[in-house]
C-alpha cells in the first residue's frame, strides 16, 4: 500500500529571517544593485513602487528543501498514471522543456523587430503548416490560449463569416450534443448564438433523426467532438456534414481530444469547416503544466480570411508578421500565441515524426480499450452505451451499480484510488452517464501501470461490498486528507494565495 509523504511544512513566507541570502557570487551583489538602482531612476514616479514587496528571506538550501518537499506531497505525471479522461495527461518528455527554455527562444521579445526573430517565427509558420497537414485544414491560427479560447474565436469566425453573407439576423442557432463539453455551449452562447442541445442515441452517437428535426435555414453551425466524450467515434460523421452544409450551417469540430486520429484520420475530410485543437493536451505540456496551452485553430479556404491577426508569412526568404488583413476579426489575444507551449509541440512533433504520432493514436487506443474491457468486467461497475463497439482514445464506465448496491459512488471510488499511489479519473463527466468514471490512459504508460490501476479498482470494488467505510472515508494515505470541496471552490472562502488567506481569515 502507498503512503504518501507528509512534512509538516509552513509557508514559506513563514520561513524567512533578516538577512538570509541565496548564493551570490562575489562582486556580483553590487553590480545588481548598481543596475536595478539605475533601472529604478528611469521609471516615472506614477508607477515607481511606493512600499517594497513583502517578500521572505531565505537560503537556497531552505528553499530548494521547501519545495522538495511541497513536490513529495504532490501527485504528477511523473509520478505515475494520470487518467484523466477528456484531458490527454501524457507523459512529458523532457527534453521538450529544455528546448523551449533554450535562452535564444525563451528570451525573444514580442516587440522586437521581426527581421532580428525570424527563427522563431519560422518555428511558428512551420508548426501552423504542420497543424494544417495534421487537421486537414487550410490555414490555421496559433493564436488562441486555452481550447476554450479556441472555441470562442471558432464561433466569432462562424459570426464573421454570417455577417460577410449578410445572414447574422437570421442564422442565430448554434446545434450541440447533449454530450460535449461544457465550454461548446458556453462558446456559442458567448459568440451571441442560441444554443440548441440534442440528445445522443442509444450507441452513444448523435441522433441523425434528432439532428434533422432541429437543422434548418436558423442554423448557424453544429459544435461536435469526435470521438465523442464517451470515446466512441461518430459513425454517421459524412451524413451529419451533410445535413448541416445542405441547410447552410458550418461543421465545428472539438478537435481537445485529437490524439487517437493523429495520422489516422482528419477533421477537415470529414467535412468540418472549424477546427480546434488542444496542442496542451496532445503534443505534449499535459494541461500547459497548470499553466497556460494552446488552442490552435485551424479554417477551410473561405474562412482563412478572418482568421485573428498578424499572420506570420513567408516569401520565400524571410519570415513576416501580415497585419494587411482587411476581413480579420481582428486580435483576440496579445502577440503570438503562447509560444513556450507550442515550442514544446514543435519539439514533441519533431521527436516524434509523422509515424510517431501514428504510433501514439494506435498505442492511446488500445490501451482504452484494454481499459473498458478490464474495468467493465468488475463487479459493480458496467459500460454504459454499447459495450461491443471499440472505443478511441478513452472510455466511460459507470459505477451506478456500485452506488445501488453498496452506497459508494464514483466519487468514493476516485477518492480511495489516491490511496493507491494513483491520479483519480476524471467523474461525472460526460453529464449523460450516471456515475461516471472517464478514463483516458494515454499512450505514455506501460501495460504494468495500467493492471496497477485495474487492480486497485478491483480491491477498492470488493471493499465496497466488505468494508464500505474504508472506501467511503477515503483517502486515508495521502498528505492531506479529504477536502471539504464546497470550501475549496466557495468564492467565500477560496484562497488562492497566502495574501488572500490572511484577508479572508480576517473577514470570516
Ligand atoms: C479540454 C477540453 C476542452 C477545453 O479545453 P481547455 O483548454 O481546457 O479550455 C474542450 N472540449 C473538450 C472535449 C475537452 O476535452
């Protein structure tokens, strides 16, 4: 059994005494003060700083020990398996990081001039044409942050695209599945369209007969993932395209979970006109690392137009940022993209070559698959929808017999996984499944890894029958025990930092 490590450790503000350094070379501690000094005489007093930041003082050894520390009561990719379903936690090859951090990438600023960063921008053209080959698409914009962002600028270039035909007042309706990702509705509803939910059929794939009854002349476009969020791949995608372009609507497709097609299959040949991709999801930065992705999105010929600027050109010689774009829809975001997340992709595509990726889909497939059938064989757990048809990238399993018959639901079953050394799966999510339990193995773990997390399942299952306590006061081995979740997400009581800890201990 695993026990996670526990210090008893402050804050680091609490940590710190007068007059404790870090290691300065001799000499050097002058220089600095002789340079931050004639900094600081340059800035107008309006935004000179008026009392100095309240920052600890510490040793290196103190804070390298702090953080060690902090790591060892934590749970990430490199510590093992990291199931997230709908999220592609993949294992992230290091030298990918240490290429981004190379100081002549991470060091360029956006405002310089574009003849002294032509490498970079070569980098950036390079991996737009590869996004382009990879989706199947025209041109694509590396612009948005996050696949959300990605999502938002899709439906403003659907809006963009309305407006050129004059067909805004009219086509206000945007068609959603009952099994997308929140962020599809929110988008569309964002962008200013009406969000139409339909629901899916009994294989778990969109209601074609449904889909019919609400396409029409108000359709603006239909927002689909596929796979879809139960990891089942949308047969009837050609006759769904169909049916949207002969009522006039554009085909979006939530490209987050693109890692099982890569090389495989491409969205632009089944017909979609939009395109987004997660590029911190599936070329590698798993989530951007708890920091900021990439939501690269990629647009047929007739839509490349608005596309958000600069876009970055090539003339044959050197690399340019375009702003002569008169049908842009403008900016959505400052500079470029954020380019540290897409240096990490443009090494990870690099490393990996075009029948790496291919390889990566194939190997993510099978072990979802390896996933269902193993997990869907205990008991208390069944796969909902149909449980014959492959699944892609990832699969849902339902703990809604568990929950009948023992009381421990999902939750319970996530929360006692911990204990085990293993990341829980992504719950109650997609929304159309009871008890859900999304798993998304990816391609980046090995078969031993994987029977580790089946085992544990297995136990934790027969627990629920035996000792249902045990699993219901979850988890017991880890640093922290289990946490009050309305606390920790209440505006009221949410703390983000230590500053706003103090001020909330305050008030309340
Ligand atoms: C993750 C995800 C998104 C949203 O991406 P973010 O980068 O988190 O904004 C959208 N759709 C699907 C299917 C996803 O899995």
């Amino acid at each position: 059994m695993y026990e996670q490590a526990v210090w008893n450790e402050q804050v680091i503000f609490k940590l710190g005494k007068k007059g404790r350094v870090g290691h300065v070379l001799p000499g050097v501690e002058d220089e600095v003060r002789r340079l931050v000094g004639s900094v600081d005489q340059m800035l107008p007093d309006s935004i000179r700083r008026t009392r100095k930041p309240d920052l600890p003082e510490l040793t290196e050894v103190q804070v390298v020990r702090h953080f060690t520390r902090l790591s060892q009561m934590n749970y990430g990719i490199d510590s093992g398996l990291y199931p997230l379903g709908s999220c592609t936690m993949k294992y992230n090859p290091k030298i990918n990081d240490q290429l981004a951090n190379l100081p002549k990438l991470s060091m360029v600023h956006p405002y310089q001039d574009e003849g002294t960063v032509q490498g970079i921008l070569q980098i950036l053209y390079e991996i737009e044409r590869w996004m382009s080959e990879i989706t199947g698409t025209y041109e694509v914009s590396l612009h948005p942050a996050a696949g959300a962002h990605g999502e938002l600028l899709g439906t403003l270039l659907m809006h963009a695209c309305l407006k050129e035909q004059g067909q805004c007042e009219r086509r206000t309706e945007v068609i959603v599945p009952d099994s997308a990702h929140g962020t599809n509705p929110a988008s569309a509803a964002m962008a200013g369209f009406n969000v139409v939910v339909i629901p899916s059929a009994d294989d778990g794939c969109i209601d074609v007969e449904a889909l019919k009854s609400v396409a029409s002349e108000k359709t603006a476009g239909l927002m689909l993932t596929n796979p879809n969020t139960l990891g089942i791949f949308e047969k009837d995608i050609e006759e769904i395209a169909k049916i949207i372009h002969e009522v006039g609507g554009l085909l979006y497709y939530d490209g987050a979970n693109l890692n099982p097609l890569l090389g495989r299959a491409r969205p632009g040949d089944m017909g979609f006109d939009i395109v987004h991709i997660n590029i911190h999801k599936t070329f590698s930065t798993p989530h951007g690392g708890g920091g900021p992705g990439a939501g690269p999105v990629g647009v047929t010929k007739d839509l490349a137009q608005f596309l958000p600027v600069p876009r970055v050109t090539f003339d044959g010689e050197r690399y340019h940022l375009d702003y002569d774009r008169p049908r842009s829809i403008g900016k959505i975001r400052a500079f470029q993209g954020n380019i540290a997340v897409l240096l990490r992709a443009y090494a990870y595509v690099l490393s990996m070559g075009f029948d790496g990726l291919k390889e990566a889909a194939e190997t993510s497939v099978l072990n979802a698959n390896y996933m269902m059938k193993q997990l869907g064989a205990i008991k208390g757990l069944m796969i909902p929808y149909d449980d014959k048809k492959p699944r892609k990238h990832e699969c849902v399993i339902s703990a809604e017999p568990l929950k009948t018959e023992t009381g421990v639901t999902a939750l319970n079953v996530a929360k006692r996984l911990l204990d085990f050394g293993l990341h829980a799966p992504t719950i109650y999510f997609p929304l159309i499944v009871d008890e859900a339990l999304m798993i998304e193995p990816t391609e980046t773990f090995e078969k031993e890894e994987l029977d580790r997390f089946i085992e544990a399942t297995k136990q934790i299952c027969q627990e629920a029958y035996s000792s249902p306590q045990t699993v219901l006061d979850a988890p017991h081995n880890t640093s922290v025990p289990r946490l009050n979740e309305v606390k920790a997400s209440h505006p009221r009581t949410m703390a983000l930092s230590w500053r706003m800890y103090l001020q909330k201990g305050e008030q309340t």
